[in-house]
C-alpha cells in the first residue's frame, strides 16, 4: 500500500459537551426540520436516555414525539422496513439515532429507504451505490466504542441471515452529539469493553497499510484520550469529564479508521463474531495484542510509537527505541489483565466460555476471506491465522 497519496474526508459537524443534547434544536431549525422520528432499542428507551432528547427540545418548536425502538441486537432487513414504513406514516422529515451501533446502522439503513423510496435494500449493498444525498440524519451515540457516529459504513443483516455492507459517504450524519449524560449509566463491563473496541479502531488505523499523516493525528489523540480516562470512569461511573473523554476518543477513532481501514484484529473479529456470535467490542479485545505482536517484526517502529499515547511521557522516553514496541505491547496486554480482574472482560478465547479449540479453523477459514486482511501491514495466510488463533485461544 502506497500511502505517498491519500484522501481523507471527514464531513460530520461534531456537537461535544455537558450540554450539548441543548443544541439539537437548534441544528434541526437551521434545516427548516420539525418531525424527527428517534430511532432507538428497548434498553436504551427504558433507561430513560431518549427523556434527556425530548427534554433538550422541550422549549423549542421541534416535535420530538416519534419513536421507533424496536431496535434489535444485531440489525435486520426486517427492522429496518418496519421503521422505514413508520417514518412514512408519521410524515417524519429527519431522522434522530439514539444508541450504539445496532441503532446507528439501521438507521442509516433507514435512512436509504425513506430517502430513495421503496424496501428493497438491498439494491443499494456494495460501495458507493448511493447517488445522491439523503434526507437529515443526526446521531447521539450511548456507547463509546464503534465510532459509528463518524463512519461511511452500515451492516444489516438480510431475511437469510447473511451480513450486507452499505458504504457510502452519503451515509454520514448531518451531526453526531457526544453528551456524556448519554453514557454515564453505562455498565463497567460494557464501557470496558466498548473502550477497548474504539482503542483497537484507533491502534489498527495508526499501525495498517493505509495510514495518513491526518488519520495518524485523529488515532494517536483517541489512544491518549481512551488510555487517560478508560480506568477513571470505571472508578467513578459519573464522572462527566471521563465520560466526555471516552465518546471524544471512539468518535476520533471513528474518524481514522474511517479513512485508513483496519487489519487483522478486525478480520478476526469480524469472523470470530459470525462463527461464534460474540460482541464485536470483546473480539477486539481477545486479538489485539497477538496480532501486535504478530506484526512486530515489519511495523514495530510504529508499534512503538504507541507507548506514548498509551503509558504517557515519561515511560516513553525512558524507554530505549528498539523496546518501545514491546513495551506498548505489554502495556495493552496489562490493561487487558486489570479489565479481566476488574471486570472479567475475557483475554483468551478459552476464557470467553463460548469458543471450543475445534472452531478455530473455520474461524480462521472465514476470517482469511474478510476485506480489512489485505490493509494488514504483514501478510498472513490460513497457517498464519491459525497461529493467531491458537496463541489467542490460551493466551
């Protein structure tokens, strides 16, 4: 991958702060908009987050009465017309996205359909099969890890099952609003986890084949933000600043590895995920240090490099260069022990309790077919994945 050229494209407006959920009225009047419809899940509803939405807007002219929160875990052809067919019942004229990465992704999907009219799709699958821009759409993310906020990238499973990707850059929000009271009633396990998901988008970015000196800036500041502030909101859940911090550091992350891509990790975990169905946020977590260290031998000054967004300054520099790499290493499989402890995030495979050691080859055969394998910066064949697998297996 040659990376003497590149592009980056980075077009959603990000509303950050105490309180900015304030602001939504105000973005939806500068579009002349009145009739959102909020797309959410069951949780997110019955946490009350889509209250702190309705009451942001309650002094404005805005209608914020409209909502679907039939959401499931993994999003489905099926949701995505059912809410579509609502939007068009209601005379929506916007769509607001209140949660992680199920409710962002169908609501882009959403998005397609009330915007180009139909329910068919899957007609629009592939790269680049929209035309044309979509009706206003704007996001208030209540997990800090997908980054889905800042990405160009839908998957929604078909009536069989099988997992479609939508990319364009028309899927893009208008908006995404990082408030840190949509985040503050989080589980620790799931922040955990979530974290180490928007960690390992920002480390694949900064460490693959497609980096840019842009995307390398939107990375490095996402480690830093993720490693200083990951252990503080778990210590105290309602820490806002925390909080805040998280969200800022998975919409970054968002961000660049929007516009660099991702490796190995990502392979595995998109496979690992289809074959054994667990969530994306804890596969990152299982291969990200295996797969450093798989990588080491052909990226490791950059490798390296991430020890001082990850440990801060003085680690760095104290730190001769041709360890840093290692160092780095050790320090994520470190804070992977302490979330274990803490948290019991699962580190291997065998801890997860839901992997047998006979599944890695098909885990393997399905991960060496995965797109982000080719952005890898050392190449791996089925044998090479296997090894991965197995050192993650055990640990």
């Amino acid at each position: 991958m040659n990376n003497s050229y590149y592009e980056f494209f980075s077009p959603v407006k990000i509303i950050a702060g105490h309180k900015a959920l304030e602001h939504m009225p105000f973005e939806l009047s500068l579009l002349d908009l009145s009739t959102p419809m909020i797309i959410t899940d069951k949780g997110v509803q019955g946490a009350g987050l889509v209250e702190h939405v309705v009451t942001a807007s309650a002094e404005s002219n805005i209608t914020v009465s409209n909502v679907f929160d039939d959401v499931p875990q993994d999003s489905s052809e099926h949701c995505v017309r059912q809410a579509a067919d609502t939007y068009r019942k209601q005379g929506c004229d916007s769509i607001i996205a209140i949660g992680g990465g199920s409710v962002i992704d169908t609501s882009k999907a959403v998005n397609i359909l009330v915007s180009e009219g139909g329910d068919d799709l899957s007609q629009y699958a592939g790269a680049h099969a929209l035309k044309r821009p979509l009706k206003p759409f704007f996001v208030i993310p209540t997990t800090s890890g997908t980054g889905s906020e800042a990405t160009l990238v839908a998957v929604i499973s078909d009536d069989n099952g099988i997992k479609r990707s939508y990319a364009s850059g028309f899927l893009l929000p208008n908006a995404a609003i990082l408030d840190p009271r949509m985040t503050l009633t989080l589980p620790a396990h799931i922040t955990a986890m979530t974290a180490m998901d928007a960690m390992t988008h920002a480390i694949e970015s900064y460490t693959c084949l497609a980096a840019n000196p842009v995307s390398d800036a939107y990375a490095f500041a996402a480690i830093k933000k993720i490693s200083g502030h990951l252990f503080n909101a778990l210590k105290n859940p309602s820490d806002a600043d925390s909080r805040l911090a998280l969200a800022e550091g998975s919409t970054m992350a968002g961000i660049a590895f929007s516009n660099s891509m991702v490796g190995m990790v990502h392979s595995l975990g998109h496979a690992l995920g289809g074959v054994c169905h667990l969530p994306h946020g804890l596969c990152m977590n299982l291969f990200l240090p295996y797969v450093l260290e798989y990588n080491r031998e052909v990226n490791g000054d950059k490798i390296g490099e991430l020890l001082l967004p990850l440990a801060g300054e003085d680690i760095y520099t104290s730190t001769p260069k041709e360890q840093r790499a290692e160092r780095a290493i050790d320090y994520i499989s470190t804070l992977r022990d302490t979330l274990y402890q803490d948290h019991k995030l699962p580190r291997t495979l065998k801890e997860t309790g839901k992997v047998a050691e006979d599944q890695l080859e098909r885990i393997a055969t399905v991960a060496i077919d995965d797109g982000s394998i080719i952005f890898n910066p050392k190449e791996a064949d089925y044998e090479d994945i296997l090894g991965v697998l197995r050192r993650a297996w055990s640990g």
